[in-house]
C-alpha cells in the first residue's frame, strides 16, 4: 500500500470513528429529554434548550473529526 491510499484509508476511519461517538451522543441527549418531558410536560421550555445546547457540542466534537480528517487528507497531519 502506497503511501498516499494509505492516508485516504486514514482520513475515512478518522471521520467515520469521529461520526459514531456523537451520533450516539446526541441520541441518548434526545432520548432523555423527551422522557423528561414525558414526565413533566411544564418543564419544555428549559428542557428543550438544555437539549439543543447538548447537541451543539457533541456535534462539535463530529466537526472537530471532520477537521482533522481533512487535514490528514490534505497531508498536513
């Protein structure tokens, strides 16, 4: 294997490995809090920003990935 397939194989694991934990992440965030919301339905208003502010940074961490994903694309990594 040359060395530049070799860097392409990289970059898709590098992504694709920083995909699944916050794919995972937002889910459980969302799961609980409709179950929150389930059991408490006054509480929406706060639930529901807690949750999106729990989905901007897992999905933060994906974009992080993505970033070095591309850098170790492009070679820089």
């Amino acid at each position: 294997m040359d060395a530049e397939a070799a860097r392409l194989l990289a970059t898709a694991l590098a992504f694709g490995l920083a995909a699944i934990g916050p794919g995972v992440g937002i889910g459980l965030v969302v799961s609980g809090a409709l179950q929150a919301m389930g059991r408490n339905p006054e509480a929406q208003g706060s639930l529901t920003t807690t949750m999106f502010i729990g989905i901007v940074f897992a999905e933060a961490l994906a974009i992080f990935g993505l970033v070095i994903a591309f850098l170790i694309g492009f070679g820089v990594l």
